[in-house]
C-alpha cells in the first residue's frame, strides 16, 4: 500500500487534534512534517513532535497538507497553500479563507465526499458548529428535505483556539483563588484583569457574539452556518438563520436546532433516519452533553421531539467535539476519501 | 399612608432575593413575618432576619404572604396558602402549584396587571424563563401580534434554587483544588463524586433538560413557557415552543428567541416598540450578558435582528436576573399593585 508525506501546519488545538487523527486512524504515513510559525518540539498524548519554521524551501515532496487554520482569523493557508499546491501538494485548510470559494470543494464526507474529486488542489474544511449541523440534518434532507432551519449554538471555548479554552481555566482558577475562605453569600465571580481571550469574562458568563459583526447584524459564525450549509447541500433554499453563542465549557459545541422538512413526516420515521444517518449516533432515551462527548467521533443527537404546533416541525439537540468530527477529525476524513482505499 | 402586615415563605435564593426587593422599594410594611420549615436567624445584605417556623398558628394578621416556591418542587403554597387565604391575606405564589388553575391570575404587572383584581386570595407568579421572554415580547405582542415563538434558552444555576447555585460553586472548586500543578493539557475537568443537585456535573457543561420529560417529550420547564405565555397574553395562538438548557451561570437566564409578527413589521418599528416596552432596557449596539445583569430589574434586550430569509421573522437576545424580575421583584411589583397607590 502506498504511503504519504503528510504536513500538519499549525499546531495550536486543532493542529494537535489533526496529529492525534492521523495516528489514531492509522493514516499510511511515509513521512510526517509539522510547521508552525517557530520550531520546538511539542508533545501529543504520549508522542513528541518536531515542529519546523515554516517556510517556502520545506514544501518539497508533501503529498498531503492540513492547515489547522483559526477560526476568525486569516489563516496560514492563505500565505502558504498556494505554494504546497504548486509543488504537487494536495492542501486541506480548516480556516475560513477558501471555503465558499467556486472551485474550492467544501467537504463533509458523510454527506458530500462525491464533491471531493472537483477539486483543484485545494479542499475546505467546514466550520465546526456547520459541520455537526449538517452532519445531524445530512439524512433528514436527503429523505425529507428542509424548508427551514433555526438553531442556537453553545459554542465550547476551544473553539476560538488553544489561547481561548486556556483562558476559561485562568479565568475560573483566578475566581477560585480569590474567594478561598469567602462564605458563598460574599463571592466576588467577577475576575479583576480583563478578559484574556474573549471580549468579556467568559467563566460564569455566556456572550452571544462569536466572530464579528456583519450584514443584517449577524455575526461571521452565524453567516458560516448558513453559507456553508447551502454550500454543502447544494441547495441555498434551505432558510437556515442561527444565533450563535459562546458558554463556559472547555470542548464540545451543543445546538438546539429546531427544523421543518419539505415533505410530510412522522417522529418515527425521522426516528428510523437519523438513526442510519451516517456519522450521528442517536439516543431516544438520552441527552448527550459537552463533558461526555469529548474526545469521541460521532455527532451526538438526542431530544428529537415534535413542535406540537405546527405541521413538519420538530427539535432536535446535538453535541460534537468540536476539535475532532468538528475540525480535525473531518479533515483526516476527507483525505482518507483522496487516497484508494485498502 | 396604610402600611402591611407582610409574610415571606421560604428562605432560598427567592425568598432573600423577595426581602432584599421589598426593602429595596420601600413597600409600606408594617410588621414583617418570615417563615421556613425551621427557626433561625438569617442575614441579607445587611439586614438579619429572625425565621419563624412555619404552622397554623402565627397566620393571624398577615395582609400579604409572598411564597417563595421552588420551581419543580411541590412548595409550602400547597400545604399553607389556603389558610392563610381563610385568615384574610392575599397570597403571591411564587411556585407552580396553581399558576394554570382557572381562578388564579398569573400576573407580569407590565403585561396584565388589569387580571389582578379578579383574584380570590390567591396571584400567582409566573416561572423566571417565561417572564422575561412575555416582557420582551410584551410590546410586540401588543401592537403586532405574535404568530410563532421559537426559545432556547441558557439557564443559570439559581433557577434551581439555593442548592443548585452553590453546587457550580462546589463542583468548580473542587476541579481547580485537584488539578493544583497540573499542566492544562492533563487537566481532569470531571468531579469525583457525583452531582451535587443536577443529573450532571454542570460546572464546564450544559445540560439540556430542566424538569422532568412530560408529554410530547417536553419538559415541564419547556411546557411552563407555552402555557404560561399562553394565559399570561390570554392567547393560546401563539405558537411558542422552547429548549431549555442549564448552563454554568450562576445568576441572570439568557435566551435566545426567534419570532414571527402576525402583521407585517420592518426592523426600525421594532425597535422603536422595543424602547418603548416597559420593563425592558433595549440596547441597538450592544448585547446584554448574565454577569452585567445580576441584581439589576429590566429585561435586557439585544442583537434584535431579522432573519434575511423570512418575512416577518426575526431574532433578539434577552438576559434577565432570574431571582429578581424573574421571581421576587415580580412578585413585590404584584403587591405594589394591589394596595392604593400613594
């Protein structure tokens, strides 16, 4: 079986996340380089990993790059992806750079790997809280359609990068330390510096602003849900609008999403769809939450209840971590779908 | 100026928050009366009150009682509002035994204060996430009506009484004390022992079900908001339907709400019914947070947007202290109501 040069670019959480995939899925690696901005070596789960400066005269012979990208911010991709493109290299960039490019296939393998082969070196990644979306709606649209989606997002930390998920824990040790011997009644829960990482304090907080400001007053994150769900559908009839919020928890983003399908439907029908639907593990009798998600694959649904107002209607509640199925994980999916198969 | 004879039940988290509103508004009090399950002396703010144990017998005198209630919880109002009521005071319940009966008004005094003189001794208070979502929406309602009402809303600690909002502080403290040294890398974030009060661990997670699974797998939170709103608007067409999910927030409920106006409505009337709502603080540029809420009484309304895809259609974001507008100073705003007006 023939093996790959692979790079991870970036080693921030979803760049780690990329390299513990990789193995964990046994990946047919020939040869494995890891860039970042400075060289050092750095440590995931039980292996260290030798990080080179990036630049332009180490591109040479990489069959496979992943750009870990950052949500929000102009990523490494659009600097260098060109260039690895250009020495033969096929990229997949987990930033926002690319994504609702034309000739840039925006992938998610459960529901449109059959995109994957369009693409002319370069392949996107979705955002995270797109991706469990329309991972737990994949089925339900193929067989129902949608008319409309409208979901509310509680968007782990980690999200925003290794920088955001550490300044949780800095801000709630900060809380902790400066109450020791206080009687509950007299807490101070506020911490003293600013916020680290998040326009506010994000410890026993939620901030419903992710990303910043645009037209009609929704913000990027919102917009991704949308533009990349239509995207990745194939379809921009879907009316899908999102609020997206961030909470106070280290890993996992969970979605309310409430949804009406195109065609008639019953709770037990869509029951039997999500049930086979590809990449979803649902529970009828269960609620899954962020703590116990962490570290898995799948896209986690539970709540699946009907509106009892209205015709075609229905709620369900997902849960995905973030950094694997919702970044890393998808990534090593879609190349695993660029390479035969064993 | 007549002055009251005025009784608090309950001493959790709204039973303070109820002694700390009605001296905070000067209501007319002339002998106040405290009761609980058993005798103590407690301290709010700066204030200590003397708890009576609750029976029979010390009933005599009292105009008003206010009970505190718990939400979920069979409350004393069961056992010892109807005797009260025989002895000649006006009850204000603050739990949900008897907010759906037919002879109880289920009062939001900026909303129908006009329903309270039909009561027969007994007003109840309607639960914290319905009331700040009615008073939102109370404008609205008014002058174009509602057709759809789609809620998910992120639940503090405190809902859940006393207990509860010292559990996140316990569980929170217990994973900063035992991850002491520890690179964040190897953080454990999971308590040892189990949960304090909630079915899970709730510091660094979200738990989507708060109260029990009812009919149409809804849970009794959920089908408080839409009966709730239903008898409060007096309008059971408005087809509301709600997640409700607890969050590591110690005070303050957000919600996220999607509605649909019955008559056509462009975003600038909106707004200007928004500013005009009594009892909410509507901010165009800025988002209300839970921890810039706590202690203060409005219905804080934000990031009033609409949805680019539907006529009608639109979103805002309201962030309200549940202990206060949520509970106590609704109750207290009640009784203001039902004595002369000075």
């Amino acid at each position: 079986m023939r093996k790959y040069n692979v790079a991870v670019v970036g080693v921030g959480a979803v760049g780690c996340a990329m390299l513990r995939c990789l193995k964990q899925r046994n990946f047919p690696i020939n040869k494995l380089s890891v860039f970042a901005r400075s060289p050092r070596d750095i440590k995931v789960d039980l292996d260290t990993y030798h990080v080179e400066a990036i630049s332009s005269e180490n591109f040479e012979d990489i069959d496979i790059a992943l750009f870990a990208g950052t949500e929000g911010e102009k990523g490494a991709s659009a600097l260098y992806a060109r260039k690895f493109i250009e020495k033969g290299a096929v990229v997949v960039d987990n930033g926002s750079d690319f994504r609702l490019k034309e000739d840039v296939p925006l992938i998610i393998p459960e529901v449109n790997k059959d995109k994957i082969s369009a693409h002319k070196g370069l392949i996107a990644n979705p955002n995270c809280t797109t991706i469990q979306a329309v991972v737990a709606l994949g089925g339900i649209y193929k067989n129902f359609g949608l008319e409309k989606v409208i979901l509310t997002s509680l968007q782990a930390t980690s999200g925003a990068g290794k920088e955001a998920e550490v300044s949780l824990w800095e801000e709630t040790k900060e809380i902790v330390d400066k109450n020791k011997g206080v009687n509950y009644d007299q807490l101070d829960k506020r911490i003293d510096s600013g916020p680290i990482v998040f326009s506010h304090q994000i410890a026993f907080n939620v901030i419903p602003q992710i990303g910043s400001l645009q037209e009609e007053n929704y913000t990027t994150e919102e917009w991704k849900v949308v533009r990349e769900a239509h995207k990745i559908f194939g379809d921009s009839s879907i009316k899908i609008t999102a609020t997206c919020v961030r909470v106070p928890v280290f890993t996992s983003h969970s979605e309310a999403i409430y949804f009406r399908t195109q065609k008639k439907v019953t709770l037990s029908s869509l029951e039997e769809i999500l049930k086979a639907t590809p990449g979803v593990k649902y529970s009828p009798n269960h609620f899954p939450l962020p703590l116990d998600t962490e570290g898995k694959d799948e896209v986690f649904v539970g709540r699946l209840r009907k509106d009892p107002y209205e015709e075609n209607s229905f709620w369900l509640w997902c849960v995905c971590d973030n950094l694997r199925k919702g970044a890393a994980l998808n990534a090593v999916q879609i190349i695993e779908n660029l390479i035969p198969h064993p």
